[in-house]
C-alpha cells in the first residue's frame, strides 16, 4: 500500500480537471501509521463525490512520496500555474528548481516523479487547495495539513521533511521559528524550515536557498554521512 500514493499521482497526471474516476481500495490499509483512505485520495489529488468511490480529478498537485524515500519536501500550497502545469515551484522567476539543481539534488528540473523515483525525495504541500496567494489559506487549513503531513511522515519515515517556506510552519507550529533546522522532530524524521523560493522574496537567491537545500541533503545522510546515499 506505500505505493499507493504514486499510482494516484501517475493517474492524476493522465486525467483533465474534472473527470471522474472510480478508485476502490483493493487491500485494507493495515499499517496503523497509515494516513486514511480519505487521506490518501486527497492527497493524490482527488476530491470525493456523491457516489461512492467515485473522485473528482482536482485542479490541484498530488502528492509525489514513496517507501524509499530519504526527504519529503514541503510546500505551502499549490499556485494556479503550478497546477495547470502539474509541477511544484514551476513558475518562471521561482528559484526552487535551480537551487535544487545547484546544490546537487536533482539532475533534472521540474520532474517530481523522477526526484521520487530516481533520488528518494518526496513532495507534497501543507494544503492541498489551490490559491493565487497562500496568504488566502486560512490558519486551520495550515493546521489541519500539518496532521496530514505528520501521518504520511509517520507512515513512510523519511530522514528529513523540509518545509520550503517560513509561513506554514510558523502557524502550524511554532510562531517563532526561524530558518533552519527546528528543534521539535515531526515523528522519528528530523525537520528543517527554509525560506520561500517564490521570486517575489527578494531576500532568497539561488545559491542561499542550495545552501539550504545542501544542509538538508548532508542532514539526510545521517551520522554516517554521504557515504550511505542509496
């Protein structure tokens, strides 16, 4: 059942926005740290309808996590753009991508499903709506997605969850925080908070954010250092 979630994602992908699907569960999900059912569907990206197991492919990301994974990044809430092209962090000016390619951590930019499979690194967001500004994201929403991040973390067990982006971790969390690594775990996975990457944040470059994403790269190694990279 860990699989689950990137089938949801691989099916999300092939559908227009709106279509419905009938998606059943086939196994029961037996793993008590498993996030529910309900979850999981939204997180893949789907919204329930009236009839049972019947989901509305959203305008939305789904979430791109898996078993092996060693980071799970964590954005706040997906833009139109990103959801129109069905890539997190892809709008032209935002510096996610080439500061994941200058510190090393993807070979390839904008392919979620690639820095899954190929580098062990997840990606999902606080809140799965869409909005023009996060700031139109309420404080529940961020709380309420915090839980659900915390469950898939508890499930699936990555080394280190980053949150990209200083706001939702401070409502759901802890006011205070500043970038860098918290003090609190999230579960058995240790958390690093990093400033948002959008181009509106004049104070982020492309090389403070790969410093960033370098530190959680060296984080995900371990005591053992990169030696232990799978």
């Amino acid at each position: 059942m860990p699989e689950l979630p990137l089938a949801l994602a691989d099916l999300h992908r092939s559908l227009e926005v709106g279509r419905t699907v009938r998606i059943e569960p086939t196994t029961p999900l037996d793993n008590p740290s498993a996030p529910t059912w309900k979850a999981l569907v939204h997180g893949g990206g789907f919204a329930a309808t009236r009839v049972r197991w019947v989901y509305r492919r959203a305008h939305s990301l789904p979430d791109y996590v898996g078993p092996a994974m060693r980071i799970l990044l964590v954005g706040l809430n997906p833009s139109p753009y990103a959801a129109d092209v069905g890539v997190g962090f892809a709008r032209p000016g935002n510096r996610f991508w080439p500061a994941m390619l200058a510190a090393g951590m993807v070979d390839i930019a904008r392919d979620p499903r690639r820095l899954l499979v190929e580098h062990h690194i997840g990606m999902t967001d606080l809140v799965k709506r869409t909005t023009v500004r996060a700031s139109e994201v309420d404080d529940v929403e961020f709380r309420e997605g915090h839980d659900r991040v915390t469950s898939l973390v508890n499930w699936l067990r990555p080394t280190v969850v980053c949150f990209v982006g200083l706001g939702g971790w401070r409502v759901a969390t802890d006011h205070r925080a500043v970038a860098g690594l918290q003090p609190q775990p999230m579960g058995s996975a240790i958390v690093y908070v990093m400033p948002n990457p959008s181009g509106l944040n004049a104070h982020a470059t492309v090389d403070s954010l790969a410093d960033h994403f370098r530190e959680v790269l060296r984080l995900s190694h371990g005591p053992s250092g990169p030696s232990e990279r799978r």
